[in-house]
C-alpha cells in the first residue's frame, strides 16, 4: 500500500506519518503514509532550513 501511494512521487519530496491499516484475514497489516500534522511540517521546515544545504551538496555513495 505504501509504495503505491508514493509511485507518483518518486524523485520528490514528500511528507507524512507512518502508520498502519487494517488487516484483511491472513495478512499483515499494511504501512501507510498518513497526513502529517501542522508540527510535523514546522519540523521538517525547520529540519530543511537546517540540514537541506548541506544534504543537497553532499556526494551520493556510490
């Protein structure tokens, strides 16, 4: 469920909480992206103005 949500996605970035729905019979419960709350987006604001800069510019491992 959760790589479908973010398929349309891919190369940006993106912001939620992680969660969990609801389990059919004989499966595990799937991983969802939930909406974030207004402070998890005060903090990812406050983490991007920090750290972005530095990320951004970093060389990739490989």
């Amino acid at each position: 469920m959760l790589q479908s949500q973010l398929r349309g996605s891919v190369g940006q970035k993106v912001l939620g909480r992680l969660g969990q729905g609801n389990a059919k019979p004989g499966q595990s419960a799937p991983w969802l992206l939930n909406e974030a709350t207004a402070d998890d987006v005060a903090k990812a604001e406050q983490w991007v103005a920090q750290y972005a800069p530095t990320v951004t510019t970093a060389k990739p491992p490989f």
